[in-house]
C-alpha cells in the first residue's frame, strides 16, 4: 500500500512514483512501472476526464506493408518545417507498432477492414503520404482510455486519486545544491485541504493547454497546469509559440467543444465558403489534406475577407451508409444539433487543438529538473518541430510514457530526503466572496489570446497582449496570495502562466514558420532554424 502520514489535519503520501494526469501517457507510465514499486494517480476530475479521451481521428503507425518507417519520419519532418530533433522522431516512428500491439493485447478494440477481418482500418489524415492511422471509429481516444483505466484499476500496486489539483511541485530553492523534485503540493477539491505528495519520481502527464483561447476543441480540464508548474520551479520550456489550431470545431450556438475529426477530410470532405465554393486548391496543392496550419490559415483568411462567422465542410457527396459508420460519434453529435452531415454541410470554425511546445525533455522523458519527468501534450520531446503531423500526438504520448517507464525500471531512483518538505500553509489567506473577479480574469485572458496570439499574429498584436497580461498577472497574483486557493483560481493562474510563455515564445520568432505566423515575417529564416527554449531562472 501506498505510505500515509498524518500531520494537523493535511496529509503526506509517499509512493515511489507519482504520475499527475490520467490521459495515454500518464496511464501508460502507471501500468508499465506498477510491477516494481507504489504508483500514485492524481487527477483533477475523474480518471476519465482527460484530452485523450475526446481523440477521435486515432494513432499513426507504420502497419501496412506499403508503408515505411521513413516514409512516416519524412512526413513528420516536413510537417514540423525543419525544427525536429530527427532522433526523436525515428525513435518514436519506430517504437509505434510495438505500443500498437501492447494497446491491442491490453483489449483496446481497434476497427477493422471488413474484407480482411485479420488487418486494421487505416485511415489517412492531413500530412501524411500513406493510410497509417489506427483508429476505433470515430472515438479512437475513448476505446483507448476505456482499455487502459480498466487495467490500472484492477492493480493493486495503483492509487488513484481524483479530484486532487496539483498547486505547485515541491522543489528546493534553486540556489540549493540539492535542487530535486520531491513531489507535489495537491488541493483536494472535496476538503478544500491541501495534502503532500513526495516521492523519487514525478510525472507530468497533464496534458495541454487549450483553454487559454477563447475557441478550443480541447475539454475544460486542458489549462496548462504541467507547464505552468514546470515553469514555476524553474524547468526550461520550448516552442510555445507553435499552438495548433484546429480547422474545423462544430459552429452551433448550443455545441462546446466539438471537434470535427481531421479524418473527415481525410475520407473526401470538401472545405467550402458559404457560397459554396471549394476553396483550398487556392492555398495548397493537397488542398484538403495539407497540414493543419496550412488548412487552418486558409479558413482564417476566408472568414476574415467575407466577413462570413463560419465555412463548410461538406460530406453530402459520400454514402450516407459509410458516413454513420465511419463517423457514428461525430453523425450522432451533429444529428443532436439537427445537422443530418449525409444531407447538409458541416458548419466549422477553426479552435486552439494543441501545443507543440512544453517542458524540455530528453528521449527519455526527463526534464531539467532532477526527479520531474514530464510525457504527453506538456512535453516537448522535439518530435512535432513547429507543427504537429496529425495523430503522431497519441504516439508521442506512449512511446515516451513507456520509454520513461523503461528507464526507471531498470535504473531505480534513489529516494529522496523528504525533512525538509514543509507541509502547505495557507498565511494569512481568507476565502473570497469575490468569485467575479477569476471569472472576469478568465474570460478577459481567453479573448486577447484569441485576438492577438492566435491563428495569425503581428508585433502590434504581441505587444498589446503583453500590456493586457502584465496588468492580469498582478491582479491574479494579488488574489492568489490574498485568498484561500481554489481549483477555479489555479487553473487561471496557470492559464495566465501559460498566456506569458506563448507570448513570450511569439514575440522571440521574428519569422513565419509552421503554427507561428506572424504578418510583420512573412517568411521562414533561416537564422530561427532552432527551438525557442526559455526559463524562469538564467540557467537556460
């Protein structure tokens, strides 16, 4: 069993590996080291709650025999305009079919080809030269998380702990000699208690950060925490500046957060105005199928000259047969809106879908900072480069959980003093009867994101963002240190940390490359060839 101490009414948990987040990575990582030492399980909602579960298109892998490993590398990198580390791309493309077939034989229940029962579905997706993506239907990231909590659950080596919100990682002053992770500081939305959890190992796996955009496909609990954490105690952050926006998120006054799977296009949807015309033969070869960035900019760039609230993505030319069954989640969602998709066109918008920045680590997961790993969304690995090739997000997610897994297994951390860990005071604190005042912050954050960090950027628009942030983060810092915490108030804390890091990132790249495109660079340079890598302290 986990270790449990008692002091003054809070708690300390000790466990030899603390994994915070519940999505691909930190699922894969708890089942991988279970065997070999005490895993804990913090996540801020329900062991569900997470970013994979919402993955619709599926995981890229190299599994037909037409398909090639290098061909998989080429696609990424081209994708990624140049700034991948090739190695990690390699390790990752390689190491796909082996997490694709440990996935299978924990039960995930992938779709087949219906003519050779024995062979998975692959589907095709922006980016890419060849079917490679493994999916279950429309709800990839459901059948996947569906697969792995059952398996952590029936662990007896496993505690799961749900709504638990880390506060802050537990690292010593930086000037100490010994700087080390030791764990976390996590509030119990339950209790309003604020409990200790230390242990050797700990594991950022919280995900992404698309809640800081007013429009996002990503679920309420993406608001940055890992990096915003990471950040705080000192690990080096890269690439902030690429932020992936989705080109096509459900429009429907009613819907939230609605994601239009980029296999749609993949399967023959057309992208059309409002007149109806098929645009995207005007902005790239592939029209349809080009890269997310290039689709997202053209919609952009559409609605910004007519004027127009949303496009088309029309599939009225396929077989109403094929649509439900390839598409049974996404044609039962836009039936509950009352759009029947084998009849009508799609209304979409583009929405912030995923960062391609994160805390620095190695191929092994590791981070600056000694005893913190960090895997999935909140990493930068250097696989995606300034875009993200679709659906290699899921494969990053479960190579690197089970290569940091690996690591661990076979060279155990030495445990750590836990003495000097100070038990969480809450001062002088009060609870606010200002509840307003994060609400207020929270929304006023999201829209300035959205119109000055958004899909299209310029040095005037990073400028204003960066007055209106520095006048929120003192207001946000000020009730943060005034009131008794609550998850509301971390979650715009950590947004409003986040806010600061994609700005800053932004305002470093005088170039256009990949998700970054600003309207004063137009071009790629040469000269920004590189990671942007940034940190709270000089010790870059």
């Amino acid at each position: 069993m986990v270790g449990l101490f008692y002091s003054l009414g809070a708690m300390r948990f000790e466990c030899d590996y603390l994994v915070i987040g519940t999505g691909i990575a930190g699922l894969t990582f708890a089942k991988t080291v279970a065997d070999y030492g005490r895993v804990i399980l913090l996540t801020k909602q329900s062991v569900e709650d997470s970013a994979t579960n919402e993955a619709q298109g599926g995981v890229a892998s190299v599994i037909d025999a037409t398909d090639s490993f290098e061909s998989h590398i080429e696609d990424t990198i081209s994708v990624g305009r140049g700034i991948n580390n090739r190695e990690v791309v390699e390790i990752c493309v390689k190491d796909g079919p082996a997490r694709i077939s440990e996935l299978i034989a924990l039960g995930t229940q992938f779709t087949h080809k219906k003519d050779e029962p024995e062979a998975l579905d692959l589907g095709r997706e922006g980016g890419h030269s060849a079917r490679r993506i493994v999916h279950a239907a429309d709800a990839t990231g459901k059948e996947m998380i569906r697969a792995l909590v059952e398996t952590v659950r029936n662990l007896d080596n496993v505690a799961i702990y749900e709504q638990h919100m880390a506060v802050n990682l537990i690292v010593p002053n930086r000037q100490s000699p010994k700087r080390v992770c030791k764990g976390v500081y996590a509030l119990d939305k339950k209790t309003g208690e604020v409990h200790s959890f230390v242990a050797p190992v700990t594991v950022l796996a919280t995900g992404g950060l698309g809640k800081v955009y007013l429009y996002t496909s990503n679920p309420d609990v993406a608001t940055g925490d890992g990096v915003a954490m990471g950040y705080r105690a000192g690990a080096k952050v890269a690439n902030m500046e690429f932020f992936q926006f989705h080109p096509t998120i459900l429009y429907h006054p009613e819907a939230k957060s609605v994601l239009i799977s980029e296999a749609v296009r993949g399967e023959g949807g057309i992208l059309r105005d409002i007149r109806g015309r098929a645009f995207m033969a005007d902005y790239h070869p592939q029209k349809e199928l080009a890269p997310r960035d290039v689709v997202a900019r053209a919609i952009d760039d559409v609605l910004k000259r007519t004027g127009d609230d949303h496009v088309w993505l029309d599939v009225t030319h396929l077989d109403a047969d094929f649509l439900r069954e390839r598409f049974p989640n996404i044609y039962a969602t836009c039936a509950k809106f009352g759009i029947d998709i084998a009849s009508v066109p799609i209304p979409v918008v583009p929405g912030a879908h995923y960062s391609c920045g994160g805390l620095v680590t190695d191929t092994y997961g590791r981070t600056s900072i000694p005893g913190l790993f960090a895997v999935g969304e909140v990493a930068c690995t250097g696989l995606h480069g300034a875009n993200r090739l679709a659906s290699n997000s899921l494969l990053e997610g479960l190579v690197f959980a089970h290569r940091a897994a690996e690591l661990l297994i076979a060279h155990p951390p030495a445990v750590p003093d836990y003495e000097n860990v100070e038990e969480w005071s809450v001062g002088d604190a009060i609870p606010s009867d200002e509840h307003v005042v994060v609400s207020q912050d929270w929304d006023e954050l999201r829209r300035f994101m959205w119109n000055y960090v958004g899909i299209v950027r310029s040095d005037r628009r990073l400028e204003r963002a960066q007055r209106r942030h520095a006048m929120l983060q003192e207001e946000i810092k000020e009730y943060y240190w005034q009131y008794v915490i609550t998850s509301d108030l971390l979650e715009l804390r950590n947004i409003s940390t986040v806010a600061h890091l994609i700005i800053t990132c932004a305002g470093l790249r005088q170039e256009s490359r990949g998700l970054h495109f600003t309207s004063d660079y137009p071009k790629e340079n040469p000269s920004y060839e590189s990671d942007t890598i940034i940190s709270r302290y000089d010790d870059v």
